[in-house]
C-alpha cells in the first residue's frame, strides 16, 4: 500500500512538558476540560467520548446505535488463575457484549500478581486455539476473538496495566494467523493508553505502521489519536492528524468535530476559521449538539469576540437547545475576558430565571470581569456574596483577586489577599506563585520574585508555561534583554516547546527592551514555525511599533486586520494611540481620541486610562485632565499607570499641589507606589529649588529593596550638576556602575553640558574621552554642549580647535558629523 500517513515524522519530538493553563483559562477549566474531549450533560442524551473512542462500527455508513456499537468494558471480575476461574459475574447485568469464559480467564490470569511475563505467549496462545475452534464450527468465531481481546486490552487499562495492554496488542498485530483480529476499537483503547502516557509519538508510529500494513482505519482511531495530542497540548499536530484523516476519505463524527473545534479555540485560530469549520461540518451533514455551542462560545474568549459569542448563544436557543451551567458560565467567561461586567450580570440574571443557580466557576467568571475592569470594590464584594452563600472560595477566586490587585498596583491588598488565603487552608496553585513573580517583578524586586520562583519547587509545583512568559515579561518590562535570552534558553531547556503566547511575549519583551529587529525576528520565527499570529500576537507587534512611533506601519496593521485577518479590540485602538504620541503625529492620536470619547469607539476603560497616558507623554495637560475625569466620570477606578501619568505631567509642570492630591489618592486608596512613582517625584524635586530632596528620594527607594533603574540615577545627576554640584554628581555616577547599571549617553551628556556651562572644557573633553573609552558613543548633543559652551563664552576660536582636532578625540567622527558642527559654529557669528 502506498504511503500517505507520514505522521511519525510529524509527531517525533518528545511531548513537553504539559502546560499549565492561565488563571482565566483555569477558571473556565473547572467546567470545560479543554485538554481532553469533554462530556455534555448526559441528561440531553449525547454519547459520552469515552464511548465513542471505545467503539467501532461495523458500517461506517450507519450512525452509531447501542445495536451496532459496543459498550465500554464493564469491571472486570475477580482474578483466578488459568483453569480455576469461575465466572463471579454471572447473573450481573451486563451490556451489548462481554467476555467469554476463556476471554475472562485470559484476563484474570494476567492481571494476578504471580503472573510472569513469560506466560503471556502460552496465555494468549490458549485464548487463539480456543476461538480457532469456535472459528472452524461457526462464521462467529472472529468477531469472538476480537471481542475478546478488545475486553482484555480494556481490562488491562482499567487495572493501569498499559504496558502489558500494549504486549497483549502487539502480539495479536505481529501474528499472521490471526487475520483482523484487532478491531479499530483496540486500537483506539491502545492510542488512548499512550497518549494518558504522554507517548504520542508511539501512538503516532502505530497508526502509522497499521496503515502501511494495510489496516483500514476508521474515525474512531484517528479520533483517539487526536485526542491523545490534544491531551498532551500537541494542537497543531492534532490539526495535522485530523487533515490526514480526510485526505484519508475517513469523514470526521460530531465527537471529532467538536474536538477540533476546542483545539482552533485553544490555538487562539481567527474566528473566520473557526465559522468555517463549524459551516463545513455542518454541510457535511453533521449537526451540532449542546456541546459544539459551548466550544463555540469557548472559542471566543481568547480574542474577546463577546459580539460573536452572544450570536453563537442566540443561535443555539433558536436551534432548541436549552442553555446549562456549562453555556452560561462559558458565555461568562468570554464577558469577563471582554471587560464586559454589564453584560456578565444579565447573563447571571437569565441564568437565575432560568434555574440555573451560580455555582463558584459563575462568581469567579464575575470576580474575573470586575477584576480585569479594574472595579475591586465590585469583586470584592462578589466574594463576600460567596461566603454569605455558603460557597467556598477555591484557588481561582483568591488568585483573580490577587492577580486583580497587582495589575491595579495594589501589593498590600494583593498579599491580604494571599495571607488570607493561607489562613482559609487553600494551597497556592502554579498560577498563583505566576501573579507574585509578576507582581514583584514589575516593581523590580528581584531577589522577592526569585524566591517566589524557589517557592514553586518547593510546593510541589511545577513552573508552567506561564512562569516562563511572566519571567520573559518581567524582564523585557525592565530592559533587560540579555535576562529575556536567558530566560528563553532556560525555557527550551526544561523542555518546553515556544508557542503562540511565548513568542508574543518575546516581542512584546524584545521591543520594551529597544530591541525593535529583534523582536520582529522572533515575529517571522514564528510564522516559519507554522504558528498562525492571533489577536494577541497583533497587539504585540502593534506595541512594538508603538514603542519607536511608527505609525504609518501601525496603521497598516489595523487595516490588515481589519480585512478579516483579526478584529481589533482596546487593546489594539491602545497601540495605535501610542504609536501616534511616540511618532509626534498630535493630530491624528487627538482625532482617534474624538473617536473614543464620542462613542464611535467604545470608550473602555484601558482606552481612557490609554488617553490620560498619551496625553501626559506629550505634555497636553488640559487633555490629560479631561480624559482623567471622564474616566472617574464612568465609575472606573484609575490604576497605578494613570496616576502615575498625572503625577508626572504635574510634577514636571512643578504643580507640588496637584502632585501631592494624587500622592494622597495613592496612599489612601491603598496603591503601592512603583519605580516610575519614585522617578515622578524625583525629577519634580531635581527642577526645584529643594533639589537635594531627588537623592532622598533615591535613597527610600534603595531602603524599600526597589533597584533604582537609569533614568533614577540620571535624574539626581542632573539635579546636581544643574545646580553646580559636581563632587555630588560623580558620587552618585559611582554608586550607579557599583549598581551594576551602565551609564548611557544621557549620563555622560549631563556632565559634559555642566562642564561646559561652567567654563571647565578640559573636564568637559576629559568626560568624553572617558565615555568613548568605556564604548559610549557620543551623539550630536554631546559635541553640541561643548561648541555651545565654547562660544556663549566668547572662545569661538577654541571652539574652531575642539572641531578641527575631534578627530583626534573621537576617531569614528564622520565628516558630516564636522561639518554639522562647522555650520552651528556659524550661527553664533
């Protein structure tokens, strides 16, 4: 038979580690396991999945019916040894089909503990010599043997006896009397067995070996196997698996169906792509169940499609399905993904009419949305209806409030909140120990959020995935770029395989670090891995190009997505305001500002919280303010970020009244001040005339275990040489490099401009020499400051000097970079 199935070459790769699922994806996780076929509520009728792994039909053509089909094998009986079994069972109610006698034996004997490997030829010898005499006497004597090893094979598995289920089947493949012996049944237990093992790659290599040997393989088969990658998080080898199998002309079943439409949800696929299978599958002529709704629904989460999710919710109903607690908290979930508390509560309210009460996956899908909308006092107040309802606050209710609050930049709320958990006897989770590494790590308490990373190991968790994003994260956040490296080599190293998220962190990370070709290296890295970008990974590249202002492309990324590649959320509209207020571009970020205010864009709160931070990037002090109050307006609590943005633009207008409302909101609403609080205040302070108070500053933070960055340095710097302090100035530059931190061209810029000012040119010159040295390139303003002090002090002709010998000073100087010099040299004539 001609080769079609190459799928040990897809699948050879040793599975990884499995990962953990993000706190949200956990929360939906309690009544959708997303990485097994999930059961409908039997109570509708559906055939559970187990079932129809387990199952073979004889017609393909026909649907599956008990009269055609199987059951699961039933518990096996107590063991005896060969020749002395009795059957125990007799007279219990068994269904469709059950061992025979022999068959029973056959099981008994290998699951005793005395049994010894050696016997398993002369066991299964018995069970064949017996069925080849049923064989010889009546046309049912293959249908019988067959039976009989799908039960043993079955039988083994229940009593977690795999490998020898694996012996039991590779003996019956490699024997040439046995002919079809092996049902697609047993092979659909075997393919099961492995992938609960984590041996995809052998189950691949035995679908694969049974094709060439000319074993036709049904849906149910293939089905197993795709499961078996689904399990293991192998998707898009379970995409690859379910092409195969229609190429194969094997037509996919509703179970396979919906199994692939969890895994497109799962791989974050646009949207159309997953109408389109929905529209296939049912032009196929395969309806879809209650089951196939809620994927659906699940589906649109990741990309916060609320809009496609409530049309899904409306179609099912119209199609006579009756919502459950699965659908509702599904179709919560996507609301509380989407930011979208007012809806979340009228689908708790349908759901209440309905008789559907709230179960705690309902209130933390709620605590979820009033969490990510920033609306604490809302969630908090959630979990307190919890406790007066008798429901038990669980792992994911702690963790989204705690996740909650550091995104808010609350940390003392956020440890009340894991001190209280400790205290209730609810053991941290992976996703837990992730939201106190990203917490720490966004403040820059490193040593803090390494000891949470010990902390994993030893209680008993595994770092996921998702700690490994967060790391990237953190350390991107920071600039940190050869960390994020690290991070990633460590990551690979432990055995985990980069997917979608890792990569749209990396650029995310890559471009915080001004790494900005980085960052699109790893983007086109990951198309080359066959990875299809999602929302996230759009927003991602969209950030980045936000991040050096380049608009024009920015824009044609909307209008890409826009095109039906991916719908654009506030998180997109978000990049795209910045890319305006980083390229200069005022007019065009104002008007999409209009846009927002007036409707024509839904004003969520990130968007407002988004405007209040463009608008004090560019010093447009009357639009901050609006946008800041039309924030509070719509009842949004503004967080961390936004105050910080307030408190810079005042403080850099030296407004000490206005900056010290919005220290007193912080301290009083209970918001931990970050480094960019810190370094607010500083440059208010180097501009004032209480300049001293910058170091003092610089010093609280160094008390509270915050690691100054740069810019803190570089301020107290300033605030010193601006006011002729030079031996404090060079203090602070020592204790910066004993730090660890290098200074940049900013640093060194700072000294030279003073030197300058003051007349000191040899310093000035001295400071330069020492910056090339130490590979600092100097850049326009650092021969500016010394041509420009040279002649505010009437030494034109020593200017004329310093130009004509820079090559002497800096060997790398071009002639353009003179000759620039020669002609600013005129306008002082």
């Amino acid at each position: 038979m001609t080769e079609k199935l190459a799928l040990p070459l897809l699948l050879s790769n040793p599975p990884p580690t499995k990962p953990s699922l993000p706190i949200q994806t956990h929360l939906h996780h309690q009544q959708l396991k997303p990485t097994t076929p999930p059961s409908p509520p039997p109570q509708h009728g559906t055939p559970l999945m187990h079932d129809f792994l387990f199952k073979q039909s004889s017609d393909h053509s026909k649907p599956f019916t008990s009269q055609t089909q199987p059951d699961p094998f039933p518990i096996p009986r107590a063991r005896t040894r060969i020749g002395k079994a009795r059957d125990r069972n007799r007279g219990k109610p068994w269904t469709h089909h059950r061992l025979s006698l022999q068959g029973q034996r056959v099981l008994d004997s290998l699951n005793d503990p005395s049994f010894e490997s050696s016997e398993l030829d002369k066991i299964l010898s018995l069970l064949l010599d017996y069925h080849k005499e049923e064989l010889r006497l009546s046309s049912g004597g293959k249908e019988g043997l067959s039976n009989d090893v799908l039960g043993v094979i079955k039988g083994l598995g229940f009593y977690k006896k795999r490998d020898l289920a694996m012996s039991v089947f590779e003996w019956f493949k490699n024997r040439n009397d046995c002919g079809s012996v092996l049902s697609n049944s047993a092979v659909a237990v075997i393919i099961s067995m492995l992938g609960k093992e984590g041996k995809v790659s052998v189950a691949a290599a035995l679908l694969n070996d049974l094709h060439k040997d000319g074993f036709e393989l049904d849906v149910y088969a293939y089905t197993s196997l795709i499961t078996a990658c689904v399990s293991n998080g192998r998707y898009r080898e379970a995409v690859t698996v379910f092409k195969k199998m229609e190429e194969e002309g094997c037509k996919p079943t509703l179970i396979t169906y919906n199994v692939i439409l969890n895994v497109y949800g799962k791989m974050g696929m646009p949207w159309n792509k997953i109408k389109g299978l929905f529209e296939g599958m049912k032009n196929a002529g395969v309806l879809p169940d209650e089951y196939t709704y809620n994927t659906l629904i699940t589906c649109c989460r990741r990309g916060s499609l609320h809009e496609e999710a409530a049309a899904v919710f409306k179609d099912m109903k119209l199609m006579g399905f009756v919502p459950d607690k699965v659908t509702y908290n599904a179709l919560l979930d996507v609301y509380g993904k989407s930011r979208r508390t007012k809806e979340a509560m009228e689908v708790l309210r349908e759901m209440e009419v309905n008789g559907c009460s709230p179960s705690i996956v309902t209130y933390n899908s709620l605590i979820s949305a009033y969490a990510r909308d920033g609306l604490l006092k809302e969630a908090m107040e959630l979990k307190n209806q919890m406790v007066e309802g008798g429901i038990k606050l669980d792992v994911f209710t702690y963790t989204t409030l705690l996740s909650g609050f550091v995104r808010a930049g609350k940390d003392e709320s956020a440890m009340t909140v894991f001190a209280e958990m400790r205290v209730a006897g609810c053991k941290p989770n992976i996703c837990t120990f992730n939201a106190l590494i990203k917490m720490h790590g966004y403040r820059g308490k490193f040593a803090e959020m390494m000891k949470v990373f010990e902390d994993i190991k030893n209680s008993c968790c595994v770092p996921d995935i998702v700690t490994w994003n967060t790391l990237l994260a953190v350390f991107g956040q920071n600039g940190m770029d050869s960390e994020v490296s690290g991070v990633f080599k460590e990551m690979k190293r432990a055995g985990f395989v980069p997917e979608r998220d890792t990569y749209n962190t990396l650029i995310s990370a890559y471009s915080r670090c001004g790494s900005f070709d980085q960052a699109m290296a790893i983007y086109k890295r990951m198309l080359e891995a066959g990875i299809t970008p999602d929302l996230s990974t759009y927003n991602a590249v969209l950030a980045a190009l936000a991040r050096g202002g380049l608009w024009e492309q920015s824009e044609k990324i909307l209008a890409e997505m826009k095109d039906g590649r991916c719908k654009p959320n506030e998180l997109t509209y978000c990049s795209l305001l910045h890319a305006y207020a980083n390229g200069k571009e005022i007019g065009r970020m104002l008007a999409l500002a209009e846009e927002i205010c007036s409707g024509v864009i839904e004003p969520h709160a990130v968007l407002l919280k988004t405007l209040v931070l463009v608008n004090s990037k560019c010093d447009l002090l009357i639009e901050a303010e609006v946008a800041f109050l039309e924030l509070k307006r719509k009842g949004f609590s503004p967080d961390l970020s936004t105050l910080n943005a307030m408190l810079s633009i005042y403080g850099r207008r030296q407004m000490f009244t206005k900056s010290n409302e919005i220290l007193n909101f912080m301290n009083e609403s209970g918001f931990t001040p970050s480094l960019a609080t810190y370094n607010s205040l500083m440059y208010m302070h180097s501009r004032s005339e209480n300049f001293e108070r910058s170091e003092e500053v610089l010093k609280e933070i160094l008390a509270k275990g915050i690691k100054p960055d740069i810019i803190s340095y570089n301020t107290v710097i300033f605030a010193y040489c601006r006011n002729g302090r030079m031996k404090e100035a060079s203090r602070i530059f020592s204790e910066m490099r004993e730090s660890g931190l290098v200074p940049d061209v900013i640093t060194y810029n700072t000294f030279v401009a003073s030197y300058s000012a003051d007349s000191m040119f040899e310093d000035a010159i001295d400071v330069v020499r020492y910056m090339i040295k130490h590979g600092c390139k100097p850049n326009q303003n650092t021969y500016n400051s010394v041509v420009d002090g040279y002649c505010k002090h009437n030494h034109r002709d020593d200017a004329i000097m310093f130009i004509s010998s820079l090559h002497e000073l800096d060997p790398h100087i071009s002639r353009e970079e003179k000759g620039r010099l020669s002609e600013r040299l005129t306008k002082w004539s």
